[in-house]
C-alpha cells in the first residue's frame, strides 16, 4: 500500500499535467486570430501572415508551415508565437 506523501506526489503531478495539457490545448485552439485568418478557414496563407506581418519572408514562413502544406495552422502558429518566430498581434505592440 502507498504511504500517503507517495499517494499526494502522484496526484499533484497528475494534476500539473493535465493543468498543462488543457493550458497547451486552449493556447494552441485561440492562436489564430480573426485579423490572421482573413478567410476564416482556420489556416493562415503566407498572403495571409504578411498583412498581419510585413517583415515575414518565405524563408521565415518555411520554417514556420512545420508539415509543408503551404498554410499554417493552429498549432503552426502558437509554436510560432511560442517560440517567438512571430510577436502575438493581441498581446505585443
């Protein structure tokens, strides 16, 4: 049988995983904004990011369209605005 303090541990890092998890999830679900996403497909094109972005070049969106289909999707861009490849419209000025 677990002693108590083991049983606690296991909980809390259960708990922080999931509290990460759920925060990843809801990051990534709200990181194409409406300015982004002008058609509202849920993706970005590079016409697309360059209004938002002027600076973007296709190199920079390249390294950005992880899976190489030529748009980028949620997950593309809150890596991106993760790992600051791209400044978040909403938050930086």
């Amino acid at each position: 049988m677990m002693d108590c303090l083991t049983l606690i541990g296991k909980t809390v890092k259960n708990v922080t995983l999931v509290a990460a998890l759920v925060t990843s999830v809801a990051f990534s679900a709200n990181a194409m904004s409406a300015d982004t996403d002008t058609d509202g497909d849920g993706m970005a094109s590079f016409a697309e990011l360059q209004l938002v972005y002027p600076f973007l070049t296709d190199s920079m969106f390249m390294d950005i369209d992880t899976n190489g289909d030529g748009l980028i999707n949620d997950e593309e861009m809150a890596i991106a605005l993760e790992l600051g490849n791209l400044a978040n419209p909403e938050t930086d000025t």
